[in-house]
C-alpha cells in the first residue's frame, strides 16, 4: 500500500508526519527514522530496534529457548572474567 501526501516544512526545517503516514509505517513519539537525501528528493525509512523487529519482522530462522539460555550463560561467564 502506497499513501501520497502533502506536508510543509516547519520552523527550523521541521517537518511533521502527517498521523496516516505515521499509523502506515507503525511511527510513533520518540520512533527513529533514517532520512536518504539526494538533490531532488528524500526517502524516510524507519529504523527498527530489536524488539519490533522480533515481533513484527520477518522471521529468518528459529531458535528455542534452550539455545538462547545456553547463549545467555556463555556471555555472562565471558563478561565474568
């Protein structure tokens, strides 16, 4: 789904997210973005941290608990030393 809308550049060259552009790419306060300048125009893509990444991203590869448990316990006995 594509959403085409207009918006102004504010003072100090803020420009707001219009509320359906922000509610379409699950922006929110405080959301990060990454802004791709050229000399005609831009590209907004936001950036994704880990936990919305583990639960609305795509799924790659699974790992179960034990594993990760297992992971965990190693790098605490490496930051231990």
């Amino acid at each position: 789904m594509s959403l085409t809308i207009r918006a102004k550049v504010g003072k100090k060259r803020v420009l707001v997210i219009p509320k359906r552009a922000a509610e379409l790419l699950g922006l929110s306060e405080g959301s990060l973005v990454k802004i791709i300048a050229f000399k005609d125009r831009m590209i907004i893509e936001p950036i994704r941290d880990a936990i919305w990444l583990s639960i609305h991203g795509e799924k790659v590869a699974r790992v179960t608990l034990e594993e990760l448990e297992g992971e965990s316990i190693e790098r605490q006995r490496e930051y231990g030393e």
